[in-house]
C-alpha cells in the first residue's frame, strides 16, 4: 500500500460492499421473475429451470458483448426489448 495505505483499504472495501449489494439486487430480482412466471402463468418447477437457463444464457451473451461495446449492447437489448413489448411498457432504471 502507499502513502494513502488507509484511503485504499477503505476504497477496496467498498468496491466489496458494492459488489455484494450489486450481486444481491440481481439476485432478488431474478427470484421475483421465478415467482412472478409462477404466480401469473403456472410456471412450475421445469418451466422455472427452462427460463432460468436461458436468462443465463441471454445474461452471458450479453456481458460478452457489453466488453466488446458496451453502449452497442444495450442499444442491441434495448431494441430487443422494445420489439418484444412493441413500446407498450418502458423499462427505465
């Protein structure tokens, strides 16, 4: 560590923090689709892991593509997504 051997034990343990929160969020949100296709559309249990496998498989693909150009990736699920919901819902952070 350097001079500022305190600043970058803190920034790292942050960088830890915010990792885990991030990881977590993504988590939870993806728990909540499972049991949203549950509830609204009877996904069960082999529908559930169909859908969570291909969420991987879409997720992958898309990370591959983000290091690549990351704002070209999201233009590219952007319009995806709004070919998908032909503009009817907007899906903003």
């Amino acid at each position: 560590m350097g001079k500022n051997g305190y600043l970058e034990k803190r920034q790292a343990n942050f960088q830890k923090i915010y990792e885990r929160a991030t990881q977590r969020a993504a988590m939870v949100m993806v728990k909540v689709a499972v049991i949203t296709l549950n509830d609204e559309f009877g996904f069960a249990e082999k529908r559930a892991e169909r859908f969570l496998t291909k969420l991987k498989e879409n997720f992958d693909a898309y990370g591959e593509s983000s290091l690549e150009d990351a704002e070209l990736a999201d233009a590219r699920l952007d319009a995806r997504v709004d070919k998908i919901l032909k503009g009817q819902v907007v899906l903003k952070p």
